[in-house]
C-alpha cells in the first residue's frame, strides 16, 4: 500500500511558525475590538458617552463575527455541531429571565444583555474557536493547550494592566486559570456550547 498521501497530509499539517505568528498577530488585533474592554476603543472615535460607545462597539463585533463565522466553515461544523451538552444553554437563559431583578449596572439592562451577549461570543469564539483551530492544526495538543490559555491570559494582561498585570497576582493567575479551563474543554467536548453558555451565564448572575 501506498503511504506518500499520508505523510504528505502530516507535512500539511506542520505548517511554518510564521502562520502561528500571524495568527496570533491577527487575534491581538481583533480582541482590541472586544466591546467595553478598553477606555480609547474605536467607540471613543465617535462619541463619549460610555452607552453609545460601548453600543457601537457592540455592533462592529458583531459584525465581524458574523463575518468570521461564514468564511470559517470548516470550523463551524466542529465547534456548532449537535452535543449534548447543548442544553446547557437553559442555564444564560434562565440568568436572563432573573437578570431586571437584580440588575445594579448604570446601563440599561437591554444594552447590557446585547452587549455581553455579543462580546461572550466574539471573546470564545476569537480564542476557543477560531484561534485554537489553528493551533490544533499546527501544533501537539499539549502546546494548544498551553498556547491558547497563555494567549487569552496575555489579552487581559497586556490590555487590562491594572486589573490582570502579574503584579496583580491573583486577578492575573484567575485568567490563566480561566484559559487552561476553557481551552480544556475546549479539547475535551470539540465544541463551543459548554464554554459560551458557562460564560454569558457568569455575565447574567454578577451583573
């Protein structure tokens, strides 16, 4: 039997460094553009006031996550595809229904929920999804989980430096925790419902 097809799929798959590189380049490039996270964000271009800033913010990712969702197909069949974990997205749900009973935040709650809603889905799919798609190609399963963690930990901390520095021990060592968790689910179940639904739930109950 022939086995060139074989090795020529493994070489495929070992692609040069300079396509990790570049796909982590473009990562920190868009999680700039996460909504709310930073003070001079493209929102601060067209206005000052914190709700319609973060408003527009909103609205770019989300349009760019669609964007991002229909040119990666090949992904989407993974990371969408039918689990049974998927009932899990009763747990955001129920959140949002008690969500007006607690609520304390300055914006309007509808803002709220779009904006979390929006910004939840652009920061696991950027990370978990897409990010670590690439990864997973290109790199021992070991490296995906270190890398992606690390990544996700480096947004906030470079970004977030009063809140996720190293010097701020325990903010910084929760994120990379945070990281290692979700990128091991991530490789665990295949699939994004589990981490999205934990997530925008965790939004839903502290706000």
């Amino acid at each position: 039997m022939n086995t060139e097809p074989t090795r020529a799929d493994e070489t495929s798959r070992k692609s040069p460094w300079g396509v990790v590189i570049a796909a982590v380049i473009v990562w920190f490039g868009l999680w700039c553009l996460t909504p709310g996270l930073l003070s001079n964000g493209v929102g601060s271009l067209f206005t000052d006031a914190p709700a319609v800033l973060v408003l527009i913010e909103t609205i770019i990712a989300l349009v760019i996550a669609v964007v991002l969702v229909r040119v990666h197909h090949q992904y989407n069949r993974e990371l969408f595809s039918r689990s049974r974990t998927s009932w899990v997205y009763a747990l955001p749900l129920v959140a949002a229904i008690a969500l007006p009973f607690h609520y304390a935040m300055a914006f309007p709650v509808a803002l709220y929920m779009f904006w979390m809603t929006v910004s939840v889905f652009w920061q696991d799919y950027l990370t978990f999804g897409l990010l670590q798609s690439y990864l997973t190609e290109r790199l021992p399963r070991w490296a995906v989980l270190v890398g992606s963690a690390v990544i996700f930990w480096a947004g906030h901390a470079l970004l977030l430096p009063d809140k996720f520095a190293p010097i701020h021990i325990l903010p910084s060592l929760a994120i990379l925790a945070l990281g290692f968790a979700l990128a091991t689910l991530r490789i665990w179940l295949k699939t994004l419902h589990l981490i999205l639904a934990l997530h925008l739930a965790f939004y839903f109950v502290v706000a």
